[in-house]
C-alpha cells in the first residue's frame, strides 16, 4: 500500500510542479524576451527542446497507464 500511496502522491506533485512552472513561464515569458542575450535565448531554446521530450514520454506513459486502468476497472 505505500507503493500506491507514494505513486498517487508523485503524480499530484508533478500537477502541483507543472502548475507552478506554467504560471511562471504565463507570467515572465515576455520580460524574458525583452531582456535576455542571445546566449540565453539560445539556452532557452535547447531547455525547450528537452522538456518537450520529456512531455512526450510523459504523455506516452499517461496514456498506457490509463489505458491499463481502464482495462483493469473493467469488469471480466
């Protein structure tokens, strides 16, 4: 049971994490692209690229898993 408890927590963490990022990206997005050098514009970009990757491998693992809830809700 505390396996369970620990998943269910991390995946309401990673919401609260994302959240929080999606806020500060919605809110400081603009200065940044006001103020920051090519170097960091550069750095952003490859920043971006990664946690796209990252997105899509979450968006896979979301998407098996929930697949494999719902087969598991199902009744035999």
């Amino acid at each position: 049971m505390a396996a369970t408890r620990s998943f269910l927590d991390n995946l309401a963490n990673l919401r609260v994490v994302l959240s929080v990022a999606l806020e500060h990206i919605q809110a400081n997005s603009d200065q940044f692209l006001k103020t920051g050098t090519a170097e960091q514009m550069r750095e952003a970009q490859k920043l971006i690229s990664k946690i796209h990757t990252l997105a899509e491998e979450l968006d896979k693992e979301f998407r098996s898993l929930e697949a494999l809830v719902t087969q598991h809700r199902r009744p035999m």
